[in-house]
C-alpha cells in the first residue's frame, strides 16, 4: 500500500536513526514510571514508526487523491453555522478515527502519550497531503496540548507521584472533547487594526464579581474558528501594549438540557481565499460572551508565545510536507516528460532545479527536527521542575538543561518559521515551472501547492515578524555579552582556516559571514549611538548607552533583518548537518550539496548588508 512514510527514506532515517528518543521519551514516560508506559526507547520507537506508518497511508491513499474536491468544496456559512466540505469533513473523520486529536494527550486524560514530535511528524506526512486538512487537524490536538499545558503552568492541574499520573485538570471539558474528536479549539489573535501588532487588540475583557469574565470585540482570520474551544487574547488592563493583554479560554457555544447550542459567541464571516481552502478562516464576533482568564491578568502576551512556539514549529513541518509533494510532482513530471531528444530531468538547468529543491528540503527538515526536539525537551522539564520531586543537585542539573533547550528552540524556531516557508513558496514556484504550461492548469494540481504555499510566510507571525526577533536576540545577545560572541567568532573563523575536512571548514566559513553581518550591524548601531552622544550630557553618557530604542537605533539592522537570519539559517543547519555527519557518515552528501549552495547566497547577503541599507535609511529619515 502506498505510504507518504515509507517511501521516505530521509524522514525514516531520522526516526530510526537521527533523533535521539531518549530524552523525549523518557520525559514523556514521567522518567520511565508512567503506568502502562514503555519502558524501553526501541519499544516506543517501534510504536511511533506504526503510528507514522499509519499515518502515511491515510495520507497516500485517502486524503492526497481527493486534493482537487479539499480545494474547490469551500466551507460557507449557513444560518450562522460555518459549513464544511464534504470531502474536508469525511478526510478529518477519518484523522480523527485513527485517534489523532488525542496522539499526544497523557493517557489517563485518553491519549496515546506520544511525544510532541511525532506529532510534528505525522503533520509532514499529512500537509504532503493537503496542507489545509494539515492545519485544521493541528487545532484539534495542538489545542487540547495547549489547554493541559496552561493549566499546568499555573498550577491548576492536580499530579500524583506514585505512580506518576495527572488526576485532574482545570480545562478537562475542553480536552476530553477534543481528545475525542467531538470539538476542536482556535487561536483568536488577529483583529482588523492587529495583526503583526498585536499591541494594537482592541477586544476588551471585563471582570466580574464572580470572577468570571465578559469579552466584547471582533477576531477575523482565525484557522477552525468555528470550533466551540477558543483562546483569546484580549485587553484586560487599562494602558497601552502588550502588557496590557490577557489569555481567556471561550466558548462559542455551551449545550443547553437537550443537546442544543446556546450561543455565547457568532460567526459572522468564513473567508474565500488563493488556497488552503478546506480549512475554514472565519470572523467571529464576541458580544458580552463569557470567558475564563488563563494563567495571570496582564501575561497573555507571554502565554500566547508557548503556543506560538509550537505552531511556528509547525508551520516548519507543514512547509516541508507541501514542499516534498512538490518536489516528487517535479521529478515524476521531468522523469516522463521528453523535449529535444531527451527527457527534461536530463537537462541540466531542471536537473539543478531538481537537485537544489531535494537539497533544500533535506537541510530545512535537519532544522526542523533540532528545533522541534529542542522545544519539547525545554517544555517538558520545565514541567518536570514544577512537578517532579527533584534532589537539589538533580534540580540544578535539570534547570540548567531546561535553560540550554530554552535557548537553542528560541533560536532556532524563527530561523525555522522564516527559512521553510519561504523555501515552500519557491519550491512549488519551481514545481510549476519544471511543469511548464502543465504546471499552469488546474488539472495538474501543482499550481494548488503554490496557492497554499503562500499562507506560511504570513500566519503565524509572517517572515518579517520572525526576522525581526531572530536579529533582535542575535543583536542583543553579542551586546551582552560580547566577550563570549568574540569567542563564538574566533573559534569559527580558527575551524574555518584550519579545520581538516574541507567540509568543516566551509561549513564554518557560512558562520564566520554570520559573524561578520552581526559584527558590521552592531559596529553601525554603535557609531550612531556613540555619535547621538554629542547631543547629550556627559553625566547622562552611562544611561544613554545602556537604553536602546530598536525603532531609532536599529534602523540598519531592521533593514537588514530577513539578510541576516538567511545568514543564520544557512549556519544553523550546516551546523546541525555536520553533526549528523558525525554520527553517520552517510549524511555526507546532504551537507555536501548545502554548503554548495549555501556558500554563494551567504557571500552575496553579506555584501548586500555591508554595503547597502544608509540611502534607503536617509530617505525614510527624512519623511519621518
Ligand atoms: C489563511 C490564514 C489563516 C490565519 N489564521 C489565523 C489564526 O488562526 N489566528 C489568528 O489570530 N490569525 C490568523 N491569521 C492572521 C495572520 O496571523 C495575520 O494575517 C498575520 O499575522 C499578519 O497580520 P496582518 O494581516 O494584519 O498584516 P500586517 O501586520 O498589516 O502586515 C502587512 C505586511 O507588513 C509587514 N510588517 C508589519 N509590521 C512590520 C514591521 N514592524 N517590520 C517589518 N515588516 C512589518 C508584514 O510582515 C507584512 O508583510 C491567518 C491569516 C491567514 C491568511
């Protein structure tokens, strides 16, 4: 039978052999204690590779097929209810049937106790698929996740220890709905006036003598937001910007006696759009509709990041799904397909097509499976901190590799976000042209991978918004500590020089221009700064340099973002590349054709950010 899993060697050779399940599974099976638990990291593997196995199938056989009735039967809305698909609603019985809202919930809640990555796993088999099918899943399971993590985090889920397992849970109408596969949830950010800044939410929360909560105003664009589960983020403090936000779970609707809805929420909108149209993007309205806070007044901002942080990873996996369906479309097409004597896969401008969207994909899911691997790890022991009981030395162990997990998944996840989905759109840009007029006509199917291609560098923070914090952290971090960025920057420049493999040493050559991006950009921040002195009084010099306004002194670096974090990516999974060279020699040839291309477009981003960005600067100084 076919299978999106099976016939992937390269995901199969991280399952089997790149990923290290230890820890993660480990950390899932509450250190190994959890009742009716693996107990062995094979066993489990084992498990998961049925699961994906499962999963690939679904994916080849019963969704992929259907791809042109999940494009064009649109969810509508009837009588204030939004309508799906025949197709979406069959394909998504199906997911659910094979107990995929419910993979990663703990199994006393009625979950399968899997590790978040599979999850991200199973995402890239299904996106491969249909990419909105893909999304709308992620907001059955990703939801119910979120529920139980929040009420963890603020401590309103109840844990025994012998032996280990949670008794109860704050939000646990909401999860075993959704572990069911009766309801799903949504993300309600975006507003007509905020999108990437979400500073500007006007939807208001208002307290209650009984502590409860009313939300008044409007959410448009929000993927399933025709379920029944929603987490809002609203304005529940006077004063200006984020810290002024909180995070409410709301339903849309409560069941009266008899099965009925009363309706707390409406939905006054569904979106038509370029693509992705077997996922619902509605508008829906709340007026005076109860909600409950989540975690503390004013921290929704911050509560919204941990969910952020998993759908960016995500959309990281859903990129890579998209983009491998539009490679294998390429080069079955080119396989076939003959002009001027030959077929067109042996014509070397499509064969370098070809090769460079294989190569890309490879190198991004190397990316995806650290940055996913990091933020599961730094979740679960921040909960382990919280729950476990830990020996003084073991808690000190534990929190300075939950802090160092922390650390890579804050770094990586925007490189991920931004790299993928960019690589998505032109990877099915490319599958449309090795296509040519072909690759134009619906019939053919590729021309929809583009269209939904398009979504990912703008939800979930679009690729501007994840440049900006990528530059931001960088920036920051060498302005804190710059003796260790001189360090960092002396040992890649020294592996560049000197190290033996001539791979080493290119791949160190693509941090070294990172290096000399971030070295130029903060050299330019300084002088402006040191320059805005002479406005200043001396005995107020101190306090000048340690305040830093990114809107007037990071100009450049703005500018220069996107540059940059293509810098960083490229490094980033050159870096991780290597390592699994390391560990298998065979993993050579990947890196191999990386560093051949990544090479070229670094050195060109890096003269673009040295010797561009001051003119366009003046000129919007000027209109200031
Ligand atoms: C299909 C789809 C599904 C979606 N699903 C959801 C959902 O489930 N929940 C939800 O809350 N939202 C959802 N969204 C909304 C999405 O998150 C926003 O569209 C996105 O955050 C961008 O906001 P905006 O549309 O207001 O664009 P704007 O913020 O107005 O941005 C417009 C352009 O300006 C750029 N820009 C903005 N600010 C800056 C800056 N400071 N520096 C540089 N460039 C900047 C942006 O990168 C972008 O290119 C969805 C959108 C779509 C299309």
């Amino acid at each position: 039978m076919a299978s999106f899993y099976d016939d992937n060697e390269d995901l199969r050779w991280y399952v089997r052999t790149g990923i290290d399940w230890e820890p993660l599974v480990r950390l899932t099976e509450y250190d190994w204690k959890a009742e009716d638990g693996f107990r062995a990291v094979d066993e489990a593997r084992e498990f998961y590779e049925q699961i994906l196995d499962a999963v690939g199938a679904f994916a080849a056989t019963d969704i992929a097929p259907r791809w042109s009735e999940l494009d064009r039967q649109h969810p509508r809305l009837a009588e204030g209810e939004v309508v799906e698909g025949q197709a979406a609603r069959e394909v998504t019985a199906g997911l659910v049937e094979l107990g995929l809202p419910s993979l990663c919930l703990p199994r006393e809640l009625g979950g399968t106790n899997a590790p978040l990555l599979l999850w991200h796993l199973t995402t890239e088999l299904i996106a491969r698929a249909d990419v909105s099918i893909c999304a709308h899943l992620g907001f059955h399971g990703g939801m119910a996740m979120a529920a139980l993590m929040y009420s963890v985090m603020e401590g309103s889920t109840e844990f025994q220890h012998e032996p280990p397992r949670i008794t109860g849970t704050r939000f646990q109408d909401c999860i075993e709905e959704i572990a069911a596969g009766r309801a799903w949830g949504s993300m309600d950010l975006t507003e007509p006036a905020a999108g990437s800044d979400l500073g500007a939410i006007t939807t208001r929360a208002r307290p209650q003598p009984d502590g409860s909560w009313l939300l008044t105003g409007q959410k448009i664009f929000i993927t399933s937001g025709h379920g029944r589960w929603h987490f809002v983020i609203a304005r529940s403090e006077e004063g200006p910007g984020l810290e002024a936000l909180s995070m409410f779970l709301v339903p849309a609707w409560d069941w009266d006696e008899a099965g009925g809805k009363i309706w707390r929420a409406r939905f006054v909108g569904v979106e038509e759009k370029l693509g992705h149209n077997a996922s619902a993007t509605v508008t829906i309205a709340f007026e005076d509709t109860p909600g409950q806070l989540i975690g503390k007044r004013g921290e929704g901002f911050k509560s919204m990041l941990l969910l952020m942080n998993n759908a960016r990873v995500a959309v990281g996996f859903e990129s890579l799904g998209l983009a491998e369906a539009a490679w294998r479309a390429a080069r079955a097409y080119a396989a076939q397909r003959p002009s001027m004597g030959r077929t067109i896969d042996r014509h070397e401008m499509v064969a370098e097509i070809l090769e460079g969207m294989q190569t890309e994909i490879q190198g991004i899911r190397a990316l995806a499976m650290q940055a996913a691997w990091h933020e599961e790890l730094a979740q679960k022991m921040r909960l382990a901190l919280a729950h476990f009981p830990l020996s003084d030395s073991a808690r000190a162990e534990l929190e300075a590799q939950q802090k160092e997990h922390a650390r890579k998944s804050r770094a990586f996840t925007p490189l991920l976000k931004w790299i993928a989905s960019e690589a998505a759109v032109e990877i099915s840009r490319q599958a449309v042209q090795v296509h040519g007029g072909a690759g134009y006509i619906r019939e053919t199917g590729v021309e929809k991978l583009l269209r939904d291609a398009m979504v990912f560098p703008i939800y979930e923070g679009t690729s501007q918004i994840q440049a900006l914090m990528a530059m931001k952290d960088t920036l920051l971090a060498a302005v804190r500590d710059p003796a260790a960025f001189a360090r960092r920057a002396a040992r890649a420049r020294l592996a560049a020089a000197s190290a033996r493999d001539p791979l080493r040493r290119q791949a160190a050559l693509l941090r070294v221009r990172a290096n000399q991006a971030i070295q130029h950009l903060l050299s330019r921040l300084l002088v402006g700064k040191v320059d805005e002195l002479r406005h200043h009084a001396i005995a107020s010099w101190a306090e000048q340099m340690r305040s830093w306004d990114p809107k007037r002194d990071f100009g450049l670096a703005m500018l220069h973002a996107e540059r940059l974090t293509g810098l960083l990516a490229d490094a980033a999974v050159a870096g991780v590349l290597l390592k699994q060279v390391e560990k298998d020699p065979s993993r050579r040839d990947v890196l191999v054709r990386w560093v051949e291309r990544a090479l070229p477009r670094s050195r060109y981003r890096l003269d673009q950010i040295t010797t561009t960005g001051p003119r366009l600067l003046a000129r919007l100084g000027e209109g200031a």
